[in-house]
C-alpha cells in the first residue's frame, strides 16, 4: 500500500468516525441528497482500507460493503466527482453495486483541511440517470456539508470551550504525531500552573467556577502574548496550559522563568490577584520515549516542585519525583493497611515520674509494616494520612486498639494511662468525643485511663468547635497533653490559652541538653513556665542519664525516652512493668525495642 494511503487511513482513524453510531447531524445531509436528487440512496461512504463503511445512509440496509470495485473507494482514490450513468454499460457491470441492482451513481469526496480524501457523498439509483452542472454543484457543496460537520464534531472534544485553546487530547494527539515525523528528537514540554491544583476546588467554592474560567481567559491572552503567534498553547486542565520548546537548557529555564513573570500580575475584573501563583514546570522528552500523558505529569512534578520550593520555575527533578511517588503510594496504600489485620499495631513506650521513679503512663505508637515496602516511620506517613479523610479512620484504629489494650491492663490491676497520639483534624469531627466515649465505655474504662497527645500547632490553629470539644474532654475527666511542645510556631504566651493539663518537651530541647548551657536555660524556662500556669511537665526523647539529671534538678515532673525503654510490644511491656524493678534508676537502656 503506498505512502499515501497509509497516511489517509490514519487520518480516517484519528477522526473516531468508522463504526460509529449513526447521527442525525449526518443524517439530516444525507436524506436532503436523496430528497435534491429525487434518488431513493444517499449515503456518507467512509473508504477504509477493505470496506466502504457508511457514516450515514438512506435507502440500504447494510452498514458496509468491500471496497474491491465500490465507486465509493474509485472517488477516494482519485479525488474527483464521479458520475456513472449506467453501471450496467461500464466497467462497474459486475461489482457488488450493480448485482444489488444499483444503475446509478454520483459521489463527491469528501476531503479534509490537508487534502486527505475520507470517501464519499454519494447518491444511488435503480435506473440508468444523466446529471446536470447543477447537480454536480449540489453534490459537491453536500460533500462539503458533511466535511464541516466532520470538523465540528472533532473540534469538539479537542477544544478547551473557556480558551478555545487545544486541550489535553490535542496535545496527546500532536506529540504522538511529532514523535512519529521526529523520532528520538528532544523536546521541553514547560507547564504553566497558574494556581496549586490541590486548592482549585477550594478556590471554585469561594469564586465561583465562572472566576476560574475568566482566570484562565486572562492567563490565556497573557501567554500568548508572551510566547508570539506562533507558539501552539494547550490548555491541558483547569488553570494549567503546556506548549512545546526546542533550545538548550538555559535558555528554556530564562524563557520559563519569563513566563511565569508575564503571569505574576493576572487580575480578574479588576480584583486583587487572590491566591495567584503561577508556576512553570520544565519536563525534557524525548519524543517517541515517553508517553504524552506522562510527559504532563513530569511537567506537573516540576510544578510541584517549583512552587514547593519556591524557586516559581524549573526542571523535572526525578529524585523529589520518587519522593512524591513513595509519598502517593503510601497514602494509597494505607486504606488497605486499615483493612487488613495485620499491617498495623501499636507499640507502647513508658513514661516515668521522677519523684517516685515508677511507669505512670504508655504512650499508644503506631507502627505500620508495609507489605512490600517494609516498615513505614510514623513520622513519614503519619503527616500524609492526616491531610487525608483517613485521619479519622486512623486516629478511630488507634481509638479501638489503645482502648482495648488500656481496658485489658486495666483489668489486670495496672495502674497506668494509655496516652493516644490525635491528629488536630480529629477534633473538628463533630462526633470525635462521643467515639472515644464509646469505646471506653464498651472496655468499661474510666475516662481518666486515657490522655489524649495533641501538637502545639494543631491545638492553635483549631477552630471554635475542636476548643469546645477540648474543653467538654477535660470537664469529664480526660487529660489533655501538648506534644512536642517548642516546635510550633506558637509564642510561649499563647500557652497560658491553651486548655490542657500536660506539656511534652520536644526531643529537640532535650537531646544535648547536657552540653549545651542554652538548651538548659530554655527548658528551664518552659518547665517554669509551664509550672506556673498549672501544667505538669514531660521531657521527650530523654537518652542519657545526664540528661536526666539535669531534668530532675530543673524540676521536671515525668520522663520518656530510650534511657527508660524503646517502644515495646503490649507482652513485652507488660513483662517489663511487672518486673519487680521498674524504676527510672534502675531500668537499663538497652532493653529490647521494637
Ligand atoms: P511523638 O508523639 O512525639 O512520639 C515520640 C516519638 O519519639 C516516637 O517516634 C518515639 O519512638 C520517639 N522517641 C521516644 N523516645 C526517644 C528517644 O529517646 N530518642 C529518640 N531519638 N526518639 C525517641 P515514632 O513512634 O516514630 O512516632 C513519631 C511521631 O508520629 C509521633 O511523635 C507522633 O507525632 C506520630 N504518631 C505516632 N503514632 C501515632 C498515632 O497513633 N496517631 C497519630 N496521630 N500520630 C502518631
Ligand atoms: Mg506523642
Ligand atoms: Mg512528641
């Protein structure tokens, strides 16, 4: 088959038009032929490489007929009008349209804006027919008829309607096609995201989906301006656009950080740029090598990345995208870990008055052992999981579990708390207090069993709701406890408002804490501090007897940390507190841990 060929049926491909199901839009044209002509067939004939398949058609029953000898397939070949007055007097005698009883045809080509010819316009007849210039006119401006038809209904769904811009199928569709023309060349591919997409539904809730469209309007004409006529610019998603550049690196990365320039000021009708960061994203390709959806994502990554570090523009980094990956599948993954019955557990790590040197409370800590993955740090899915809507199924996990382990020491005569680790987003759920109060009261547990961890920050940033819920905790007896106290961002005055009953020190604070005479005096402040406004004092992270030492004569209340014991299995602490010793002094270091 010639070149030709080859590229006209992939034209004919990519227009989604064979086996289609009928459309009135065709339709409509094709029974005007056959209503002009006074002929009982008119049909839209698509030539595809064996078949004629008809997009539309009056008077014929069958959907297709082979090629071999189809006028249709002669008038796509040749791209001109074709006329038989008999089929029975021309080379046509004994094609499959003339033993169907067909004598007459007339068919136009149907071709594109690029000179491919489809197949036909076409109208049939029983009888032997003459045709007029008239009529050829006719047929001609029918087949033109359905070609602009054609075009519509591929506009459609190519087009972003806010723009008029390409969309992201006109992109996948345009890079499939450079990569076919220049195989191996290279490419950047620089995405323009004109706000975090993380917060565009939250931006739609507030403006209004219509300021998004005039934001993208706005954008639209600022890039274009800044990239020349020329330039094809793709809207590939809400507020995100893509184009094409050829160059080397440093020139890119001048023209993406001019880019993002020209859209620093985009307003919308006047008003304040709210929330308007744009950032370009520099993704390399090598055409043919990378699927162009994939080449979006890498742009996005660079996006990501650009507005995470703030740099508001560069390249596709594959180190923090395997980062970002790791940290997508973790948050994936964790739904199922809920699920399962064994990913998930909770170690328990002692907690010890100073005065008296005995275990006063356990502080409940998860542990996930990934299927493949291997152990996960709290510290790295924890933060991801409480941006999700599994902080709640999370933190009602650790709920069940904790209660059920507290409620079976509890039973057993050991006097001890369990302390749980909340995430501040628990405490916005309106229900949170009375959860927690049902799985007490199913273990049949006193409030006072259990102590809640909060951080700092989560305490501060919380809105009237989570307070009152704070608040109603205590008043029934819950001890409320500040973790990792000194990180947040909060001033030491902001304590005092603040409704809880302990205060943890950071690990930070203390780790050093013997040689360093500054870490000293802050943690001397603190503890003061805190005893002054009524809390007791915790010291986190605590792995040195020195340490300890000079928390005992700063006054510290309790104290956690390696020195007493790593996090243990619920046996491996039960054992531990049983043991006839379990003293701050007399408790080595390197029991065994988790
Ligand atoms: P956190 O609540 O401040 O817990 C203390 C962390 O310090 C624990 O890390 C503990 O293993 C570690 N640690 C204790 N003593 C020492 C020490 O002497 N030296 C050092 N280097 N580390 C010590 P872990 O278990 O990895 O947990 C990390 C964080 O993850 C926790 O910090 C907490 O914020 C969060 N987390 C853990 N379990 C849960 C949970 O069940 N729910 C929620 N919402 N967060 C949790
Ligand atoms: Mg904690
Ligand atoms: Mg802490």
């Amino acid at each position: 088959m010639s070149n030709s060929e080859e590229a006209r049926l992939s034209v004919l491909r990519q227009l989604n038009l064979l086996d289609t199901p009928p459309s009135e839009s065709f339709d409509r044209i094709t029974r005007l032929a056959s209503l002009l002509f006074d002929l009982p067939i008119a049909a839209v004939s698509l030539t595809d490489r064996d078949r004629q398949w008809f997009k539309s058609r009056v008077g014929v029953d069958h959907r297709e007929i082979p090629r071999f000898k189809a006028c249709c397939g002669d008038v796509a070949d040749n791209s001109s009008v074709l006329v038989i007055n008999d089929l029975l007097a021309s080379h046509y005698h004994d094609s499959h349209l003339a033993e169907s009883g067909i004598r007459f045809y007339a068919g136009a080509p149907l071709v594109t804006h690029d000179g491919h010819t489809l197949g036909a316009m076409c109208v049939l007849g029983t009888e032997p027919r003459q045709v007029t210039d008239q009529e050829r006119g006719i047929l001609k401006d029918l087949a033109a008829m359905v070609m602009a038809q054609v075009d519509l209904q591929h506009a459609v769904g190519r087009v972003e309607p806010s723009t008029g811009l390409p969309n992201y199928l006109s992109f996948v569709e345009d890079l499939n096609d450079l990569a076919r023309d220049l195989p191996d060349s290279q490419r950047y591919v620089l995405g323009t995201e004109l706000v975090d997409l993380e917060q565009i539904n939250a931006l739609q809730r507030v403006m209004g989906p219509a300021y998004l469209d005039a934001l993208s309007q706005t954008a639209a004409r600022r890039i274009r301006k800044a990239l020349g006529e020329q330039a094809k610019i793709y809207h590939v998603g809400p507020c995100q656009f893509a184009h094409l550049e050829t160059g080397d690196r440093a020139d890119i990365l001048v023209r993406a950080v001019n880019l993002r320039k020209s859209l620093l000021e985009v307003t919308v009708n006047g008003s304040a740029p709210f929330m308007l960061r744009p950032v370009v994203g520099v993704a390399p390709v090598q055409l043919g090598r990378t699927q162009p959806d994939a080449v979006l994502r890498l742009a996005h990554t660079a996006c990501r990345d650009a507005r995470d570090n703030e740099t508001g523009a560069g390249f596709y980094s594959r180190s923090s995208d395997n980062r970002y990956q790791r940290r997508f599948s973790l948050i994936s993954d964790f739904q199922e870990a809920l699920q399962s019955e064994d990913q998930l557990h909770l170690a328990y790590q002692p907690r010890v008055d100073m005065t008296s040197g005995r275990c006063v409370s356990a502080e409940a800590l998860i542990r996930w052992q990934h299927p493949t993955v291997g152990n996960v740090s709290p510290a790295e899915f924890i933060p991801l999981v409480e941006n999700t809507t599994m902080a709640r199924d999370l933190t009602d996990w650790v709920m069940r579990n904790a209660i059920r382990q507290a409620a079976a020491w509890y039973h057993q005569g050991l006097q001890l708390r369990v302390s749980l680790n909340i995430a501040a987003a628990n405490l916005e759920e309106g229900d949170f207090t009375e959860r927690l109060l049902g799985y007490l009261g199913s273990e049949g547990l006193p409030l006072r069993a259990v102590e809640l961890e909060l951080t700092e920050s989560g305490l501060i940033s919380n809105g009237q709701a989570a307070r009152r819920q704070l608040e109603e905790l205590m008043a029934r007896g819950v001890k409320i406890a500040i973790d990792d106290f000194g990180t947040g961002y909060s001033s030491l005055a902001y304590l005092q408002t603040i409704p809880a009953h302990v205060v943890k020190i950071d690990r930070s604070f203390i780790t050093g804490l013997n040689q360093h005479q500054r870490s000293q005096t802050l943690v001397s402040a603190m503890i003061a501090m805190a005893h002054e406004l009524g809390y007791s004092v915790v010291a986190e992270g605590v792995e040195t007897e020195e340490a300890k030492q000079v928390l005992h004569s700063l006054g510290c209340d309790e104290i956690q940390g390696y020195l007493i014991a790593r996090p243990f299995t619920s046996t491996e602490f039960t054992r531990w507190f049983m043991a006839p010793i379990n003293t701050v002094t007399a408790r080595p270091s390197s029991r065994q841990s988790l």
